[in-house]
C-alpha cells in the first residue's frame, strides 16, 4: 500500500514547509514556480513546480508551464516517441566503467561540438540507432535533484553531484518508455521502470513526477546503469533540463537508456 503523504497547496503552508529547506542547499528551483509540496513518511519532500524543459509544450518563456496548454499526461508504460527510436530503445553490449562523480563522467564524454559536427551525420529519425561513440555502458553514483514525466513517457531525471561538493554539475539520464515485449531491451527496461515506480510507491504514497518537474529535497542517493546517449534533437534551440538547474548542465549527452537505478 502507498503510504500516506500530504501535499500543501495554499501559498501560506508552502512557505512554512520550503521554510525548513536550506536556502543556500544546491539544486533548489525558483521559488517563484513552486505550486505545492508534498510531505509524508519517506526521506525527502517533494518540491512540485511549473518549470518543464523549454522545447516541451505548454512551455513559455525561459521554460514555465502555461499550465491549460499542458498536453494530456501519458499513461501506462509504452515508449511515444519517434527521434531516434532505435537509440533510446536498445542499450550498448560494450564493458561499464564505474564513476562515483558526475562531474568525471561529463569530463569523460566526447565533446558536443564534435558529436553535432559527426561524420556522418547523426540523424534524429525513428531509426537513428548508436553510433560509435554512444556504445558505452556507465554504473553512476550520485543524486536525484529533479524529474518529470515527458511527453513521450520517459521518465527525465536530473542527476547531479553530491549537494555538499561544489561546483554543482547535472545530467540527463531516462528511464526509457518501454519497447514492444518482444525486444531483447525490454525486460531490463520494465525492470528499471518498476522500480523506479516502487520507490515513488513506498516513499512517496505513489506521486510520481507529472509533465513539470518535481524537485526533491534532501536530493535522493542513487546508483544508475545504462547506456550512453547523444541527443542530437537538441543540438540547436532549447537544451534540455528545468529552468533553474540548467545553466549548470554542461552537455545534451545522458544516460538513456537507464538500465538499472537503486535507490539508497
């Protein structure tokens, strides 16, 4: 059974529950987009906002949710999307290399510029699949500060160092809506999914981040597995992540898909 969670709306009880939140803590979103919080039995509240990745729709601005222009939340768990299909749905057979540090894992990746300048081009199509430098596996240790549920029913998370080693550095990393059963990705890709799920579940009384993102306050521990990913549909115009850590996240390569994510 979920546990129960009690979620404040009125502006007078969010400012008495983002009261016992540092203010200086990395990771915070603007106070200005905060629309409700949610406490209950687990770990970690959870801070819920009006900020979406500016390319999404219903966004304005630098990234804002005009809330009635918002797209119907996806359902179930089947995969929506079409830009590199392929990619998204399958993970690389090459070795993990082990990082306890996001920002070593951004240090390691091939540089964006020359990913977008790739020959031969990487396309954005459905079957757009990894080139030679996506096949690579990665095992990260870090912190879940953020995520939301896009349009396409991945799950976006934003995963970052540990809150007390400064400078802040944040990165992508999906939990893939799922291929058809028949897929050789699909069971670790439901497997990742559930429990991501169970943890929302019993910490959390089942309120799993919707199309704005939710913040979560202390940052939640986290090891991930998958793959990596460049995404090139964000190569010009808006780049991924919430308005208020984005400035902070150096690179449109992630980890996508998750293969595994424990939660600690």
């Amino acid at each position: 059974m979920p546990k129960s969670t009690k979620t404040l709306r009125s502006f007078t009880a969010i400012q008495s529950a983002m009261a016992a939140i540092p203010t200086h803590r990395a990771g915070l979103p603007a106070k200005d987009a905060i629309t409700a919080v949610t406490t209950g039995p687990g770990k970690f509240t959870i801070i819920h906002t009006q900020e979406v990745d500016q390319y999404e729709q219903g966004a304005m601005g630098p990234g804002i949710a005009a809330v009635a222009a918002l797209p119907a939340a996806p359902t179930g768990d089947d995969f929506g999307g079409t830009a590199r299909k392929a990619a998204k749905l399958s993970s690389s057979a090459a070795k993990t290399v082990n990082f306890t540090d996001v920002k070593d894992l951004v240090k390691s990746l091939v540089a964006d510029a020359a990913m977008i300048a790739h020959k031969p081009k990487i396309a954005t199509t459905a079957g757009s699949g990894r080139v030679k430098e996506e096949e690579k596996n990665v095992h990260v240790t870090a912190f879940m500060y953020a995520a939301s549920r896009e349009a396409d029913n991945d799950f976006h998370l934003i995963i970052g160092r540990d809150p007390k080693v400064p400078p802040e550095v944040y990165m992508t990393m999906e939990l893939s809506g799922l291929p058809p059963a028949g897929s050789p990705a699909f069971a670790p890709l439901r497997a990742a999914r559930d429990a991501f799920k169970k943890f929302f579940n019993d910490n959390a009384g089942g309120k799993l981040p919707g199309l704005t993102y939710d913040f979560y306050d202390p940052p939640v521990p986290v090891t991930i597995d998958g793959s990596l990913f460049f995404d090139m549909t964000h190569a010009q115009g808006a780049r991924p992540g919430p308005p208020s850590l984005k400035s902070r996240m150096p690179t449109i390569w992630e980890v996508h898909p998750i293969t595994k994510i424990q939660f600690k």
